[in-house]
C-alpha cells in the first residue's frame, strides 16, 4: 500500500476527481466571471473605473472592511478565553467548552441568523426582557443594522477562530510557563507577556480566518442587516439578481477573490493548513 | 530564598508526595547548607525531580513542612520564592532576545532600566555571550541555550540555584565543558545549588554531597567519596559505579571493622564496615582490586580464573570467576593482564582491607 500512495502518479490519480471537480465548479466558472468582468457591458476596463468612482460601491466595500475588522478583533478575543479554557482547563472545563465549540456546527446558518432576530428584534427577548426590569423604556435598535451583523457573525465565526488558537496553545511548552513564574512572574504577567506572545502564530492565523469568511459573508448581514447594512457579498447578489449589472457585479467578485486570495497566501505563511482544522 | 546574594539553608522535614496512589516521594528529611553543591541522584521515577518541584514551588507536597533559612515556606507559591530554576530543555522564552530573557526577571521585580542594563551586561560576560544579546534562543547552539538559561536564573541573585537535569540534550564533550563552568559559577556566586540528574559520574564529579533516591526514598546522603566508598545498601552501591560482591560467611565485629570467611579465605575489614549479621556480602569496586601471582600472606585474597579480557585503552578490563562460581570484574594495568593470561589465566585477587565493606545478604 505504502509504495503504491508514495507514487506520485498514484497520488495523483487518486486526487484526479478533487481536482476535475474543483476545476469544473470553481475555476471554470471564475474564468467566466472574469470574462464578463472586461466584456459586459462592452470590453474594455469600464467597469474597473466604475468600481473606482462609484460612492455606493466604495461606502459597501469600507463598510465591508470595517465590520470585517471589527467581527475579527471580537472573535478572536472571545475565541482565545474559550481556547484557554478548552486546552488548559479542569476535565469537566474542558467537555463544556468542546460543546460550546461544536454545537454551532451543527445548526444552519440560516437558523443562527433568524434565531438572533428573534432575539434581538424590537419586540425580541432582549428587548422584552430589558424593558420588562425596567432598564430601558424605549426598545432597542438591535437589528437590522451593523451591530445585528456583528453579532450574528461573531457567533458564527467563533468556532472557526479556535482551532488555529487551539493548535499554538497545544504545541506551547508548559515548562516555559513554569520558568516564568518560577523568576517571579505572576499568573497575570506570565499570561500576558510569556503565553500570549507565545501563540502570536495562532492569533495571526485566527484573525487571518476570521477576516477572510467575514469579507464574503452573505447570509447573515442579508437577514441581520435587513437591506440597510449591505457587504460586499449581497452587493455582488444585488447586481447580478435584482439590476441586470452583470458586468459591475463581475468586477466587484474578481476584485474581492484577488484581495481574498491575496490573505490566504498571507496566512499561510503563518499556519499550516492542518492546524485549521 | 528571599534575600537576593545571600546563599540559602533550606530544611525538608518528612516531606511527602502522593499522586492519586502512587507515593512518588516518602518521608524526606534534609538539609541543604548555605552554599552547597548538592546532587539528587536516582533513576527516573525515583522522586528526585519531585523534590525539586516542591523546593521550587511548583509542586505541593501532601506531608511535611519545607523550610528556608527557618522561614516556613511549604505553602508559598513559586512566584514568592524565586529561586533560581534552570530547566530540562532550557525553557527560554522563545519570543524574546537572549538579553530580553534574562532581563525578564529583573522587570518582574521592577529594577531600573539602568540596574538591569548593568547586570545583564556582567551576566552576558560571565556566561560568555558577548556579541549574541540580541539573538534569539532559536538561533543560538545547546551550550549557548544552556548559558541563557544559567544567566537567566542567576541575574537576579536568588539564594538557591535549581537544576532539573541541565545537560542531558548536550553531547558529551560540550556536557564536561558546562560541568567545569557551572563549577565556576557556584564558586563565583556562593548560592546554594541543587542539581537533579541520573548520570552518576556527573553527581561525583560536581558535587559537595549527593543525595541518592530511589522508589521516592532518600536512600543516602554524603560527600561523593563517602557514597562512594561507604553506600549505605545495595541499590546505591550498584547505582553509584561497577561493584564486585561475593557471599562472606561467618561475621563478626573485630577491631576497627570486620572479619568473615570469603570462599574458606579469612577476610578482614577495616574502616567502617561493622556486621549486620553473619552471612553477609562483601562488596569491593573493580579499580580497588589488583591481581597478583600468588597469595601474600596477611593480605586479602581469593583465587580467581580470569574467564574475558577487554582492552579499554588505559587499561584492561578482565572478567573472572572465584572457585565457587561468583563473577568479578576487575580493572588492570595492561600489562598485568597480558601476563595474567599466558600463565594458565589462574591468578590471585587482592584488595586493601579498608576498601571493601559489607552490604546485608540478600535484596537491599
């Protein structure tokens, strides 16, 4: 068995049908986005240059950009306590903070992002709750803006910014930590200036993550953002499905993979892609 | 260990590790002198490097109390007691320069920028580092690491030095290289050291005393020729180096040591070998004995038929059995082995009476 998986040709016969596949549904398709992009409505770069000066297409990718940025920095924050607790914690810390890693895995998307407007809408739980103690009178806007996005894409993201944590966390060695304290160190001072640094790797590839799904999120700014918080996602949606702007829409995509394309190559730099998973 | 350049005494009193069932350390009583080299010697699993965790704080004994200079400090957490901590492995920081990792103690303790610039600077040069400050670990080679990690947990002048097995990633040569410097560096600080390791020529050569553990029991404590010369049972008279032992029947008391029957020769003792029952074993270490043509009379010796030789260089290693059947290996000069060997290989064996000494028959 061995000789036959160490053959190259063998291996990459076995990859063969990944490969047609990934070709056919991917690359094939792309190339025709591109296409579009330099041909629709009229070849030429026409679209590239309304891409450039069009005020909604910048203030969608800013927007974009920083909901990304912000979705990241909490993420990653809460995703590094769960981490702590998931890798260094008690036994019985550790099962807890496994489900709370793996349960979202197993709920669509979708049923996430309704979920939080039940929660959050106007007459949602959170509201009802706070006016029901008496800590606001007026309800809440919740949803159907930025910080709505926010929240139900942090909770999706959570999970995927934890395992390249979890993988710098496992391969840390505890004497190091020990030597700290042992030169005097406190707990809180040994976290800070020995174990963080210490996992540097697994903050960058967390974030680098976290970034990269946030840019081309759809589903949840859709419905969390209800039409008013729009991402770069839903802008390609709307200008292929509601405005016949194929073209724009085209430009728009082949720019978001090219930046996209361009973090991952960054991230791998800094993650093997095994300790993703 | 609390105050910084003064060597510390530390005190162990019936102190005790159970994890779950297992008892990885029973009932030790110590005391470590201010200044001292003292070794832990043992096999793995034998409790030495759980005495260390507890003297450094990182471990909590289950009995007993740990003091320093007649401080009681069992329940003080490591961060308090700051000794110094040299780790298997070196544990630097992987994240910051050799300067920076042994700058780190002295900003936990919040010196000036000016006090800790001085000390690193006269640490880097009594550890030979010049020129390799802003490396990092990663770059340097073992025996460099090494030094960090001796700088490391020095700059701050803690009262005692622990050492968790410091040199077992090193190769040989550079391994006697660190054994002279750290030799040094005690002499040259004055703190007390305590060095975990299992290579018990190590434990010989470095220290003022060895501590020798077995099975979580401090079996014996004393100078390096003592354990040596005089081990206190069997374990730590096979652990500490070769060692011939034949069955001596009959003992008694005599005076100033022992007499007993060694194969129908009379054998006698000298020095601090009293009985511990009639049968017992004669031990004696394979460079005390010599081989000789014939028996001299008043001397001790038994005839032996030399059985293997190994030429060892400096000198021949030859492998013997008594007329009962017992295995002794002794260690020759060259030449005597040669001769030995074309007479028939029948020869005399013969040690001084104040080098052998009794171990009781039979198990430890």
């Amino acid at each position: 068995m061995k000789a036959y998986l160490s053959d190259r040709m063998g291996a990459a016969l076995l990859m063969a049908p990944l490969l047609l596949f990934l070709g056919a549904a991917y690359a094939w398709p792309f190339f025709g986005v591109v296409n579009w992009s330099f041909t629709l409505p009229e070849p030429g770069l026409g679209q590239y240059g309304t891409l450039l000066s069009d005020p909604l297409v910048q203030s969608v990718f800013v927007r974009t950009l920083r909901i990304a940025a912000i979705v990241t920095i909490v993420s990653v924050a809460a995703a590094y306590a769960i981490t702590v607790v998931w890798v260094r914690g008690t036994p019985a810390q550790r099962v807890i903070a496994e489900f709370c890693i793996l349960v979202p895995f197993w709920i669509s998307v979708l049923t996430r992002a309704f979920g939080w407007v039940a929660l959050l809408s106007n007459r949602g739980l959170f509201n009802t709750w706070l006016q029901a103690i008496g800590f606001i009178s007026e309800p809440l806007t919740l949803v159907r803006n930025e910080f709505g996005v926010i929240v139900g894409m942090t909770h999706f993201l959570i999970p995927f910014a934890v395992f390249p944590l979890a993988a710098s966390m496992r391969s840390l060695d505890d004497r190091v930590l020990l030597a700290a304290r042992g030169l005097g160190s406190s707990r809180m001072r040994t976290f800070w200036s020995v174990f963080v640094p210490m996992t540097r790797s697994g903050i960058i590839g967390s974030a680098l993550i976290v970034f990269v799904f946030s840019l081309g999120f759809f589903v949840t700014p859709a419905i969390l953002g209800g039409g008013r918080s729009v991402m770069v996602a839903e802008l390609i949606y709307l200008r292929i499905f509601q405005s016949p702007d194929w073209g724009l829409g085209a430009a728009i995509s082949v720019v978001l993979v090219l930046f996209v394309g361009a973090l991952m190559a960054l991230l791998f730099r800094y993650v093997r892609p095994k300790q993703l998973i | 260990m609390q105050q910084p350049g003064r060597a510390a005494e530390i005190k162990a009193i019936g102190i005790g590790k159970s994890f779950g069932s297992f008892r990885a350390l029973d009932d030790l009583t110590l005391d470590i002198g201010r200044g001292e080299f003292l070794t832990l010697l043992g096999p793995s699993g034998s409790g030495k490097t759980t005495f260390l965790m507890i003297l450094a704080g990182f471990v909590q004994p289950t009995d007993g109390r740990l003091y320093s200079d007649g401080v009681d400090i069992t329940e003080r957490p490591a961060e308090q007691r700051a000794a110094g901590m040299v780790f298997q492995g070196y544990a630097l920081f992987p994240h910051m320069s050799v300067e920076a990792n042994i700058a780190f103690p002295l900003k936990v303790r919040k010196k000036s920028a000016a006090e800790i610039k001085r000390r690193i600077g006269e640490m880097i040069e009594r550890v030979g580092l010049k020129g390799h400050e802003k490396k990092l670990p990663s770059q340097l080679s073992g025996g460099q690491q090494q030094r960090v990690a001796l700088a490391r947990a020095l700059v701050f002048e803690p009262g005692v030095l622990l050492l968790d097995e410091p040199f077992s990633a090193l190769d040989k040569g550079l391994r006697g290289q660190m054994q002279a410097e750290m030799k040094r560096l005690h002499q040259e600080t004055g703190t007390t050291f305590v060095f975990v390791t299992h290579d018990q020529s190590e434990a010989l050569a470095l220290s003022s005393r060895v501590a020798i553990f077995n099975h979580g029991k401090l079996l014996q404590v004393g100078a390096p020729d003592e354990v040596y010369d005089r081990p206190a049972n069997r374990f730590v008279a096979e652990f500490l180096g070769e060692i011939n032992m034949l069955p001596l029947k009959g003992v008694r008391n005599a005076d100033n040591g022992a007499t007993g029957l060694c194969e129908d020769r009379t054998i006698t003792l000298r020095g601090n070998a009293s009985a511990v029952g009639s049968n017992a074993i004669l031990a004696i270490r394979p460079e005390y004995m010599s081989i000789a043509p014939e028996a001299t009379a008043g001397e001790n010796g038994i005839a032996a038929t030399a059985v293997a030789s190994t030429y060892l260089g400096a000198a021949t290693r030859l492998d013997l059995t008594t007329r009962q059947g017992a295995k002794v290996t002794v260690s020759v000069p060259n030449e005597v082995a040669a001769s030995a060997l074309s007479k028939g290989n029948s020869v005399w064996l013969t040690w001084p009476a104040e080098k052998g000494f009794l171990l009781p028959d039979g198990g430890q």
